[in-house]
C-alpha cells in the first residue's frame, strides 16, 4: 500500500501514473487497481480521468451502462476522506445490485478497498 501511495505522490505525469499504477498488482499480490480522478470544483478533470487494471470488457460493460451514476464506491468515495471496505458498503437499489453482479461475471474480485 506504501509502494502505491508514493507511485501516485511521485508521478510528474499523467503517463508515470497510469504506469505505477498498472504496476501494482504484481507488487501486491493484487488482482486489479483502480485510480479514479472524482473531481475537483477547483481544478478540470485530465483527459483521462483514471486508469485501471480491469479488463477493457468491463470498462466498456461499466461505461455503457453509466454504471458511475449509481455506483456506491464512487458515492461512497466522494463524500468520504478515509478509506473504506467494498463490504462496508450497503447496495440498495436493484441497478446497484445488477452493477455488482456483472462485475462478478467479469470475475473482478469480491472484496476491495478505496481510498478517497
């Protein structure tokens, strides 16, 4: 986790970035790793406001079906400052329900954890 923080604290750049964080996995006996760029009022999004280790059939998966409109780590992740479980999370609509059963269909894993 120390490794992941200071990647992200050091990269001068977008692309130094999206390569420390590709490189986690295999440093953390991790399956995949998420940097998400929320949203600064202050500040415009990048261009690419992420990147992932997931594979590209569920980003499309969750981008086609606007899944950041309801997911609950993202509502979680915005109004939160400390990091949190996935299992902490309550899922209360059937959209977040169908959301969470077709990342278990990509096989992504059934525990994570975030930091805001």
């Amino acid at each position: 986790m120390q490794e992941l923080v200071c990647a992200i604290a050091n990269a001068s750049s977008l692309l130094e970035l999206k390569e420390s964080v590709t490189l986690v996995p295999s440093m953390g006996d991790l399956q995949h790793v998420v940097y998400h760029y929320l949203g600064d009022p202050q500040h415009p999004p990048p261009p690419e406001p992420g990147f992932t280790t997931y594979p590209d059939a569920w980003v499309q998966c969750y981008l086609a079906n606007d899944y950041a409109r309801i997911d609950p780590v993202i509502q979680r992740g915005l109004r939160s400052i400390l990091p949190f479980e996935w299992s902490e999370l309550k899922i209360t609509t059937p959209e977040q329900q169908k959301l969470f059963a077709d990342s278990q269909a990509f096989d992504l894993g059934a525990s994570a954890l975030s930091i805001p």
